[in-house]
C-alpha cells in the first residue's frame, strides 16, 4: 500500500521547498522558506511516527541542520546531498538510517558501477538508497545529476533497475520536471516504477493534494511510496495537511 514519506529540503541553510528544474549554482524558484530550522521537522517528524522519510541537501551550506536533524530523530530519515565514501559514515553516525545517492555514482555523465561498488562497500547495501531523480526525454526517463541540470545517458528501465536492485535497500525518484509545480505528479513515471521495481521506491514531484496518495496507490498498485512537500501546510502550502497524510498511513 502507498505510504506517505516526509521530507526535509535544505537549500542555503534554510528549510525550502523550490522549483526541482530552476536550481542551479546560483539559487534556485523558492516556493517556501520555513521560519523553523530543520530539526524542529525531524522532531514533528518523530512526534506523528513518520519514518523513511528524507532529508536532502540541494547544494553546499546545508551540513549542520542536516546533522541536527538526522540526531533529532535518529534511525529514522536518510540523507542525501553531496554523500561519498568519504563522508558517508560520517551521516550514518549523525543519525541517518540510510545514506542516499546520486551524483558520485557518474563520472564525466558516464554512470560508474566501480563507485557504486566503493559505496557499498563503505555503508553496505541495506543502508544504501539510490536516488534515480530523473527528467523525461524523447528517449524515456533519464537520471540527472548535478542539481538536476546534467541529463544522463542511463534511463529509468527494467534493464537498469533490474541491475541497481542488486545494491541498494531502496530508491528515491524525484521527476525533475515537475518538483515543485504543485501541478500533478507524473502519472507515466509512477506507473512505470510500479511496472518494474520489486524494492522499496519512493516518488517525488508534482504532488497538490491528498488524493495524489490514492492515485499513486493505484497506478503502482500501491508498490510506490509518495512525498509531498510545496503543496503541504507544514511547507506553506494550502494543499493538504500533515494530519490529511497521517489519516492516510494509519488507514493503510
């Protein structure tokens, strides 16, 4: 059954929502920027429950309301933004129940099964989430790194999930294209991760109100999880509530 995840974007220090495709090196569309820092989120988090979810850095700045909020609710969200061998552990012991990746797994856009053996080696799989944020083509799906801007060569298919399944614990899906928009997920993309993930998914992007739980629970046959966040109160949005999603989970 589709579960609700909460999430936690970082972006300049600040709690935000953005516009997934505006960000770049020098900001980035902002939607909300929270009065709260990121460990007040992580303890709301704790408070309802509500694991799995995630928080992401999207660029540099972001460290120490990462840590404060993987130590506010330990074992309990993972974190993704800028992780490497080198740092990994360091996320881990902060609190993080996985670590999530994306961008040290390609090198010069070529996708790197060396790094992602390296990884795994340093965190082990069952703590290892792949972050297959993506942004569609002529070709299908395919995974962008760099702040979404670098459209990769490897696509969203049975082939490359298949392969990745073998590595990971779980996988995050972003659709670049519509994060942020409050205008409808990508309901092709969703039903595809349904067709041809067998692990734990959770989609991002597009999300604007409680029955988007209901429509992802439909299309994936309720094998794919959903975050929301520009559209949710928490976040500034006007939406769906936190207790309309936490109605949701208890139900399911």
């Amino acid at each position: 059954m589709t579960l609700f995840r909460p999430c936690i974007d970082l972006h300049q220090g600040k709690v935000k929502q953005i516009v997934g495709g505006s960000l770049n090196q020098s900001g980035a569309e902002t939607n909300f920027v929270s009065p709260y820092d990121a460990a007040r989120y992580a303890e709301l988090y704790k408070q309802h429950s509500l694991s799995g979810g995630h928080v992401i850095s999207l660029g540099p700045n972001n460290k120490q309301q990462a840590l404060n909020a993987l130590s506010a609710y330990p074992n309990k969200l993972q974190y993704g933004g800028g992780v490497t061998p080198d740092n990994a552990n360091e996320f881990i012991e902060a609190g993080a129940s996985h670590v999530i990746v994306t961008s040290y797994l390609f090198e010069q856009g070529q996708f790197s099964w060396a790094r992602l053996e390296k990884i795994k080696a340093t965190v082990g799989a069952d703590r290892l989430v792949l972050d297959l944020s993506c942004r569609k083509t002529n070709d299908g799906w395919m995974i962008a790194t760099d702040r979404w801007q670098t459209v990769t060569d490897t696509a969203i298919n049975q082939q490359t999930i298949s392969q990745l399944e073998q590595h990971c614990a779980e996988f995050l899906v972003h659709a670049a294209d519509v994060e942020g928009l409050q205008a409808g997920i990508d309901q092709e993309l969703v039903q595809r991760l349904g067709e041809i993930c067998t692990l734990p998914c959770t989609y991002a992007g597009g999300a604007k109100s409680v029955d988007d739980l209901q429509l992802v629970n439909t299309l994936s046959n309720g094998k794919i999880d959903l975050t929301i966040g520009s559209a949710l109160d928490i976040f500034g949005g006007s939406g769906v509530t936190l207790d309309e999603c936490l109605n949701w989970n208890n139900q399911n």
